[in-house]
C-alpha cells in the first residue's frame, strides 16, 4: 500500500534531509527508519511465521507461560543493525523506535500474529532512567506497533520499582538476578481476561522479560506473548 507524501513533507525533508541510522546514506523521502539497501540486508528472524515454537520461545519455556514470540531481527553487537538500537537507546533518536515498531507491525500484520491480542504493554522503566534518557524506548516502538494494529497501549498495570545495573556486561545468571524482583504489579483488574503483547527493544537471555512476565501472569486468566525488534541468540 504506498503511502501519500504531503508537500509539507517533501519540502521538510529538503530542509533537514534524514541519514540512515545504519549507513549513514541520506534517506529518501519515501524511506522509513532505515533506507532501501540496509532494510533489504537486515537480518530477519521471520519467527512471525512459527510464533508458538522457535528459539525466541523456547527461551521463555518453564519460566513463564506464553502464546507467541517474535523479534524483527537477529542483533549482534557492533553489527550494522545494531546501529538502529544504539541510536534509538543512547543518542536521543525516539522516532526509529517508533518508525521501526510500525515497520515490523505492517509486515507482521498479514501473518495473523497480531490477532487474538488485546494490550500492549511496554517493558516499563524506572523513573531515574527516563530523566537520563529522556523516554522509553519500548514505548516508542509499542507507539508504531499501535500505530498500525489498532491496539490499546497499557502503562499503568506495572511499575519498574528501581534503576538495577545495565544487563550490558552481565551474565545469563547475573541478569536473572539482577531483575528478578525489579516489577510490581499494580493493577490486576485492567489485565484480567487480557491477552497481553510485552515489548521490549533487544531480548538477550529473556531475563527481564521473564520477570516482567512473572508479575503480569498473577492477574486472572491474562495470556502473555512477547515482541521485540532484535534477538541476541546466543
């Protein structure tokens, strides 16, 4: 479906011409989160097409119960698609979140993977964490996957109770430790009966999303699934 560009956009974008965030090339204006050539090479998953069992899932199995798993892409660190999360996480650029969750929402779309989901639930941050960045990045991305599904994004079910350490340099057993008790849930009754899609950026050794999960799980009869734009496999 090709999208209607306005003047107002064309002549913006002669104004402030936008860089690919993994190359660096200038964009077109018809181009969205990354340009042509990095969209065609980025490593994708395609675990839309297997949502109940891949690797993803089987991550999560016997920690906690969940319906469908997917992530965008494959991330490796240093990698040329690891500039799209450096960028949105650490250089104050919220739109590729947000351009990269409607990306991965329209090709998701026709797979049926949304379908049966109710909420969307971004992975929350502690409050310390958003006055350093400035936002949350899984919001972002939970904005386009909106954007495009239709789905209602839920903020108020969970808190993150505290700023832990960065899982960056830890462990599988150090990150499970390091967020095991890191959410509270505050509100069961806006989950019961809900099948719940939790977002995240990047999904290492499942670890905050376990525990994150842990929490949504004591609500009444909720159905968990699990989407985030890369995947660490190890």
């Amino acid at each position: 479906m090709e999208k209607t560009i306005s003047v107002w956009s064309r002549l913006f974008d002669l104004i402030a011409p936008r860089a690919c965030p993994v190359c660096g090339r200038r964009m077109s204006i018809t181009e969205v989160a990354l340009c042509g050539a990095c969209n065609f090479t980025l490593p994708r998953t395609g675990y839309q097409k297997s949502p109940l069992d891949n690797e993803l899932a089987r991550l999560f199995w016997g920690r906690i119960p969940v319906e469908k798993c997917a992530t965008f892409f494959f991330y490796k660190p240093h990698s040329p698609s690891s500039h799209l999360i450096y960028k949105l996480k650490y250089y104050d650029h919220p739109e590729i979140g947000e351009e990269l969750g409607e990306m991965l929402a329209e090709e998701y779309l026709p797979s049926g993977f949304f379908d049966g989901i109710t909420m969307i639930l971004p992975t929350p941050l502690a409050r310390k964490r958003i006055r350093q960045r400035g936002y949350n990045q899984s919001l972002e991305i939970a904005k386009g996957v909106a954007k495009v599904t239709g789905l209602p994004i839920c903020e108020k079910a969970v808190r993150r109770r505290n700023f832990t350490e960065s899982q960056t340099r830890k462990g599988r057993w150090q990150r499970n430790e390091n967020v095991e008790k890191d959410f509270e849930l505050l509100n069961t009754d806006i989950l019961e009966n809900q099948h719940v899609l939790l977002i995240d950026d990047v999904i290492t050794t499942g670890a905050t999303l376990s525990a994150f999960g842990k929490e949504i799980a004591k609500a009444k009869n909720v159905k968990i699934s699990i989407l985030a734009l890369g995947f660490a496999k190890s």
